[in-house]
C-alpha cells in the first residue's frame, strides 16, 4: 500500500528503522493554546513522582483521551486508579491545535462510505455523525461549560461547475436511498440553494454556485477538554503531563509496562488515544494511519466583516478536485476571530515541503508557512465581498498560522477497540482530521467494549470496529491515504 501524495511517507507512520521519531517538544501555540498561558493544567501533575501502579493507564490527553477517563470514572464500578500521561502540554495535540469546527456530514461521505462500506454503514455513519454532535452540544448545554459554543447554520459551498455537479450527485444518492430504505436517509432538514445568484447572497461567496446548510457547531475545543479533565480530577484521575511513552512491553501475567523517562508505569490496561502518533507505540499501525502536517490561519476581519456585518455561520468551501477545499470558523459568538482550515489552495506547496523529509510530517512547529497564507490572503480579497477594502488597515488579516497533526486512515474512519493479540490494550485514535465529530461517541463506545460490552451495546456503526479483518481488507485493496 503506498500514499496517493508520496511513498516515503507510507515506510514512516512514526518509525523509521524501528526507532520512533521525537515528538517536538517546541510546537508552535495554536490559538487556543495562546489563550490558556495561565491555566495550571498546562504542565498539571497530580503527583510530583509517576505513580508506580495504575489499573488503567491513557496515553493522549486530548479529547479522546479525556472523555474515555471520564467515562471510566463515570461508571458503577469505576477502575481505582486511572493514569493519563501527555507528552507534552494538556491538550496539546489534534484537539488543542484544530480549527474548532464540530460538522457532522449529513450527506457528503455518502457515496465515498458506501463504496467502502455498504449503503447500510455509510446510512448509519451519518447518523453517528449527527448523534455525536448532539451528544456534545446536549452536554455543554447542560454542563454549562464556557468554551464559546455556537449552533447554527453550517454551510457546503459548491464553487464550481464540477463541484456542484459532484455534490448534487452525493446529495441525490443519499436522499434516493432514504427514499428505497427503510433505514432512511432523510435529507428534510438540509437547506439547498441552488440558484446562483441566492447562493452567493447567503454565502457573501464571490462565485459561489449551490449551497447546502444544515445545523453544526463551532466552540473552544481546549476549553470543552479542560472542564472534562477537571471533573475527572475531582474523581481522584492522575494526569502526568510532560510524561512522554517510548514504549510498552509485556510483563507477564497479562500486565503491560508503560516506559517513560520518569519511570515505568505496571497496567494491566492501556488505552492509546493517541491519533496520527499511534504507530511511534504501535509500529504496525503505520500500514493503517498516516500522520500529515496541517495549517491553520487566524485571521482578523476588516469593518465590512466585523460587527454586525460579521460571518454568522461555519463554512466548507469546495473548490475543484485539483485544488481542495477550506473551511472558515468565524468565532461570531466570541472574539470574532476568523480561522481558515482544510485542504487549501496552498496545501500543494504544503505537501511538497513535508515529502523533502518525512520528519516533518510530525512537525507542529510550524508558525506559518507562506503558501498557506498567500492562498488566504488571495481567497478573501477574492471571493469575499468588500473584504479587501478594509484589508489593508493595522492588525486585519492573517495574524498568526500553526500546524497540527492530523492522522489520515487508510480507509478514512477511526479506529475503535481491542488491538488484536494484545490482551488489556485498546485503541481509540486516527481521526482522519473529523475527530470532532466522531469522539464524544466513540469514546463511551470504547468503554463499554473495555467493561465487557458487546459491540451492538456501543450503538456504534460496525465499520469503526478495529478488527484483524478491516486491517486486512485495508491492505488487500491498496487502500490509499486521502483526506
């Protein structure tokens, strides 16, 4: 199996002659990381030396790795001791460094899914979607957790032709199959515009040509994982951050020894949330999930974009297959910030610079690179309406840019359960860059699995499943990484 971008990135995953690349110790700040400089959860350690047992040892604290904790230590009979060892900052990784953007497809990856899957699973990934998101707004809702939540209209914008010719294809498949199913595929409560000159009025796209809108949600993912990790904290959860894994070796009476520079940790459960990094523990994950450097640009919108004039929804902007697409976050509930993520104009410049050395596809810090930000520059003096009359005034436009780490799957959904042969270890990781909308369900899915559970009782869609099969069904097609 090699990558559609580059072979020397498929002999990598994490490892490169059987030793595991560093992660770096210098990232770059995101902007949610900029925001937090005084949280003491930043380098939090519940005890000044590393526990020397733990019934349950994490290693991620990101969103994964925080909700699994706090769905342990929400149940009847939780574990007595629960170790979660970051390598770095809290919430340093994928989750701490995205764009905010909590979009479940509702149509979209209906085609891709059921080409892979079966139109049965690409019906119930859709649904998982939409559930997830509603498990998450519900929960902040009711936690009343400050992390500048929106809920909203979310918009596809077709830019093209070709675009809306392919995106009317995956929206009328998914709606005929509702119509022959009894599973559904209902599509009642997305929004289509397909008249030109109505779409670029929604959307304030120049060239915009179709829309599709439907309700998703935009927040401060830092945030939404720190009021979790506090809960947890309050259970009596040990968090070790600055407490990198090297490795995990057997120790016999089906215990497992968690290897660090600060000690060795003796579990008899291990759980790796630890996405696009699973294959520096696990190297034989790195057929199966490809980690790939990622921007994402802050930008401050001039007086035609702020105020009551400012963006008031979320944005997937399609461009033609040969250029990618983008999406917008503007923080219209909060500081009006504007964040451009996704795969951009400037991703192919982006994609040449990380094949020169197959190190940097773990790189997070970058603080910028100028492809990226040249294709921002051009995209809204371009294709937003007014915005470049006001783009040249002090402190308007991109500000600031970082990299993230984003784990592409093979076969494009995450990975959740047991790993094969290896008794008391699990897996929850590979986001394919959609963990947002993927996590607060497969989270909880993976503990009922860890309690005994079957895989009916996670509610789960069955294609999430790590199974020995769906590894081997990856490498028996060849399957490509692709975001």
């Amino acid at each position: 199996m090699t990558s559609s971008r580059s072979s020397s990135r498929n002999s990598i995953g994490g490892i490169e002659g059987g030793k595991a690349f560093p992660i770096s110790s210098g990232m770059s700040l995101s902007h949610w990381l900029q925001s937090v400089r005084s949280s003491p959860l930043l380098d939090y350690r519940s005890t000044q030396d590393l526990p020397t047992t733990a019934d349950v040892v994490i290693v991620g604290s990101g969103m994964s790795g925080t909700f699994i904790a706090y769905e342990l230590l929400r149940q009847p009979n939780p574990p007595s001791k629960v170790v979660v060892l970051e390598a770095r900052e809290f919430c340093s990784g994928a989750t701490g460094r995205n764009s905010g953007h909590c979009k479940p497809d509702q149509y979209r990856g209906f085609v891709k899914y059921a080409k892979l899957f079966g139109e049965e699973q690409a019906k119930k990934l859709l649904d998982h979607e939409f559930k997830t998101w509603s498990k998450l707004v519900e929960f902040v809702e009711k936690a009343k957790v400050d992390c500048d939540l929106w809920v909203g209209d979310t918009f596809d914008v077709a830019m093209s032709p070709e675009v809306a010719r392919d995106v009317v294809a995956a929206f009328d498949a998914y709606k005929a199959y509702g119509e022959k199913s009894a599973y559904g595929g209902k599509v009642d409560h997305i929004n289509y515009i397909s008249d030109p000159a109505e779409a670029e009025k929604v959307s304030r796209l120049k060239g915009a040509l179709a829309i599709w809108s439907w309700k998703a949600s935009t927040l401060f993912p830092w945030k939404l994982v720190a009021h979790i990790m506090q809960l947890c904290l309050d259970k009596g959860l040990h968090l070790q951050t600055w407490t990198p894994v090297s490795s995990v070796t057997t120790s016999g009476n089906r215990m497992w020894s968690v290897h660090t520079p600060r000690g060795v940790i003796p579990a008899p459960t291990v759980v790796y949330a630890t996405n696009a990094y699973t294959s520096a523990l696990l190297p034989s994950f790195a057929r199966y999930i490809q980690p790939t450097a990622h921007m994402c640009d802050k930008v401050v919108p001039p007086r035609a974009y702020a105020g009551g004039h400012a963006l008031q929804n979320s944005y997937a902007v399609i461009l033609p297959a040969q250029l990618g697409a983008y999406t917008i976050n503007p923080r219209c509930s909060a500081d009006g910030i504007v964040l451009f993520d996704g795969w951009d104009l400037g991703r192919g410049k982006l994609e040449k610079y990380l094949d020169e050395d197959p190190r940097r596809l773990f790189d997070d810090s970058l603080n910028g690179f100028p492809a990226v930000t040249e294709a921002i520059n051009e995209l809204t003096s371009t294709a937003l309406a007014g915005w470049s009359e006001g783009e040249n005034a002090a402190g308007v436009g991109p500000v600031y840019a970082w990299s993230g780490i984003i784990g592409l799957i093979a076969d494009t959904l995450p990975f959740v359960g047991a790993i094969p042969d290896s008794p008391g270890q699990w897996v929850c990781a590979g986001f394919h860059g959609h963990g947002m909308a993927h996590i607060f369900s497969c989270a909880p899915g993976l503990v009922t699995l860890m309690q005994g559970g079957s895989w009916a009782e996670t509610e789960l869609p069955e294609c999430l499943q790590l199974t020995p099969e769906r590894l081997g069904r990856i490498e028996r097609k060849g399957l490509h990484f692709q975001p």
